[in-house]
C-alpha cells in the first residue's frame, strides 16, 4: 500500500526576544571576563618602592653640589637618573620600572654618592625578596655611560609609603606628583588641593589673614618687606599651613620679622623680609619647604610660572578662604616697563608675570606669597615674592614680584640657608 510521506516540520525559528535574551547573556560574560582581566591585570599590581646609594667614581664632590638649584646638581642629578632608567628599560624588569629619582648628592671621602629612590609596580603577589633579588642584578651590570662611572651598593632597602613620603618630602620643592614617583604632571582648575603648594603660608595679623609666605626651611619664611611696615612686632602675627585659612592644618606663632633695610614704600625696591617661626615645623606631604634658587638662576621671559595665595579674585574684593593658583608667565622688564606698561618703574630686583590679556594675576591679600616654577627634575623653586601691581589683571599691567635671585645672598645672611 502507498504511503505518503510524512510532512515535514516547518524549519524553527528564533524570536527577537530570544535573540535579544542571548545577545544580553553573550556580552555580559563578555564584560565580565574583560573586568577579570582589567582586574588582573592593573587592579592586582602594587606599587613598591626601594632605597639605595650609588657611588659615582669619577666625579670629584664640590660646593656646587651641596644644592638642588645648581646647574652641577641638576646635571649630575638627571645623568643619574637617565642611567639608571636605562637600564631597567632594557632588562626583564621594564614593565614593573616606573621611575627614579635622587633624593641627594653627598660627599664621601673626595667622590660623591647618590641616595635614589626607586619606583616599581607588580603583582600583589610577587615576593619581595625576589624583586630585591631582580633589581641587584640589572644593577650589577651598570658600570658607564658616557664619561660616567658609576658603582651601585650591594644594599637595596624596601621601602613602605610612609617611608617614602619621609625620604621625599626631607627634599625641597616636592609636589604630589613628586612624592608618589608619578609619571603624570597635573595642575587642575583655579582652586588647589591639600598638598598642591606645600609651602604655601598665611601669614595672620591678630588671626586674620594679611599676607602670604612661602616655607623655605622647618623655621624660616619668605614673604615681602611692605607686609609689615605698619605691624613690625612679631607678637601680633602668626603663620598657618593648608589650604584652608578658616581650618588650618597647623598654626605656629612667630618668634621674629627682618624686613630689608633698604625697602622703599615709594620706589617699592628691596621688598623682601624673612619670617622665623616660634618653633620648627615637621614636614609631611602637605607642608614642607620650596627650593630656593641659586643667584645664577635664570629665569627665562615667556616661561610658565603658578603665583597661589588667598587674595581676593576682583580688583576691591575680598580674600577667598580656600587657597587659589593661577598660571601666569613671566614677562621681560623691557616689555614690563614700556609706555603702555609700567614706564620704567620695575627696577632691577623686580619680576615681571602675567597674561599680555590679564584676566590672570595676583591681587589684594596675595601679597609676600610665592610666584613658583618647576625645573626639569619637576622640583619648585621660588623666584618671585608678590609685591605690587596696579590694580588686578588689566592688559600690560601684570603682576610685579620681587626677584628672588637677586637677593639670594641677603637671604643667607638673615637665614644662613
């Protein structure tokens, strides 16, 4: 008998929201399995960091390395470094090498050695002798580069956080960027963060803040000469450290003022005074001193510079309780003392810095604060106290400072710093 052939079912089909149902499961692993990986890979890593000296054999110590300002320093300084990071970016450790830094250059015997800090980042779950035991041996291979000679110590200290933020901030001029050993250099908005300006000071008259300093050393402050022509006894005036002038981190009274002596309230020359402190401070990551530079010091017309205080941000206004920053650049006192600008009134020991525009500039409540700069080792020197101006932030009238370089040695004089 015949037998038809049975029908065939019609082919199955997927509906849009069973489609949609697997297209959401397949992406979500998918996400989850990239987390895992991100997560291994960036989020399982710790930074470490590690302490060592390093005899350079052929370099004869003399004074011109006993500061970070020198050219001597800076050059010998960042040979080091390069050094040192050269070797890592060339060896099994190049993907946990983040960066090197000489804390200090001491003499020993004739020669001089090198205290660096060094920064890696690994797995949580690397041991530490074993890193130890890596870094020694790519250090064992450095010998020369160029005419250098260098022999590193067979000891290599851990160090915790902690114990590097101690190292660091022992070193003037030291932002954050600097104490974490970080590869990135970031200024944000107008308004600073804890720790931005460490050596930033308020300088309080019966608690109120006046002026603005800049901490040069744990007893020492810079600040200008007219902050205290009306209120020279030290007992009405007291320091505060932070970026808060309402909540201070600290606030230390002050045992003594030298203004120059030749400080005119007319020509507005000399205007610089040093401020010693009632007692030392303790430096930590969010107050420590700025470098000062040396009197060869150049300070290059159109470079970039950041002036910080409390002043008040409109010409007439009142002063801010939070610590502000602007970036500013410095400006030649040729072009500073033009007819349209100043006419001649910027005198040798002064400083030029602003906008062409204005718009950005220190104003009433800024003054004695510091006009800063970063070197090419990212340390922070002061080269300007504010001083005067005429008003705040107009077209060719910019801020003028007192030019630190030329009164480096009175500096030493008053401070022996």
């Amino acid at each position: 008998m015949y037998r038809p052939r049975p029908m065939l079912s019609p082919p199955r089909s997927f509906t849009p929201f069973a489609v949609a149902f697997v297209v959401i499961i397949t992406v979500g692993l998918l996400a989850m399995m990239a987390g895992l990986l991100i997560h291994f890979l960036a989020f399982d890593k710790k930074a470490y960091f590690y302490h060592s000296n390093f005899h350079i054999l052929n370099v004869e110590y003399t004074e011109a390395l006993n500061s970070p300002a020198t050219h001597e320093y800076r050059t010998l300084s960042e040979r080091i470094e390069a050094m040192i990071t050269d070797a890592f970016r060339g060896s099994n450790l190049k993907s946990e090498f983040i960066r090197t830094h000489v804390v200090k250059l001491r003499k020993e015997g004739s020669g001089v050695v090198a205290d660096v800090v060094m920064k890696f980042r690994s797995s949580k779950r690397n041991n530490r002798k074993v890193m130890k035991t890596r870094i020694q041996s790519v250090l064992r291979r450095l010998s020369s580069s160029g005419n250098l000679e260098i022999a590193p110590s067979n000891e290599i200290t851990s160090l915790t956080d902690q114990d590097t933020e101690n190292v660091l901030t022992q070193e003037c001029g030291a932002r954050p960027d600097l104490i974490t050993l970080s590869e990135e250099r970031i200024i944000g908005g107008k308004q600073a963060e804890p720790g931005d300006w460490p050596w930033q000071v308020s300088l309080q008259l019966n608690n109120v803040h006046h002026c603005g300093g800049a901490l040069i050393s744990n007893t020492w402050v810079l600040s200008a000469a007219h902050c205290f022509r009306s209120y020279p006894n030290p007992q009405y005036w007291t320091a505060t450290f932070g970026v808060s002038t309402v909540s201070p981190r600290l606030r230390v009274r002050v045992r003594a003022i030298l203004a120059h002596d030749g400080y005119s309230s007319v020509t507005r020359d000399n205007d610089i005074a040093v401020v010693q402190l009632d007692r030392p401070v303790a430096f930590s990551r969010n107050i420590h001193r700025v470098c000062l530079p040396a009197a060869t010091q150049s300070i290059v017309p159109d470079s970039v510079a950041y002036v910080t205080g409390w002043g008040s941000l409109t010409y007439g206004g009142n002063a801010v309780t939070n610590l502000e920053q602007g970036e500013v650049r410095i400006i030649s006192s040729e072009e500073c003392n033009m007819p349209a600008g100043y006419g001649g009134s910027v005198l040798p020991g002064m400083l030029c810095a602003g906008m062409r525009s204005g718009a950005v500039d220190a104003c009433q409540g800024d003054s004695g604060g510091p006009l800063v700069q970063e070197d090419t080792r990212r340390l922070w020197f002061v080269v300007g106290i504010v001083s005067w101006g005429y008003q705040c932030g107009l077209p060719n009238k910019p801020g003028v400072y007192t030019q630190v370089t030329a009164y480096r040695n009175w500096i030493k004089q008053q401070t022996g710093i």
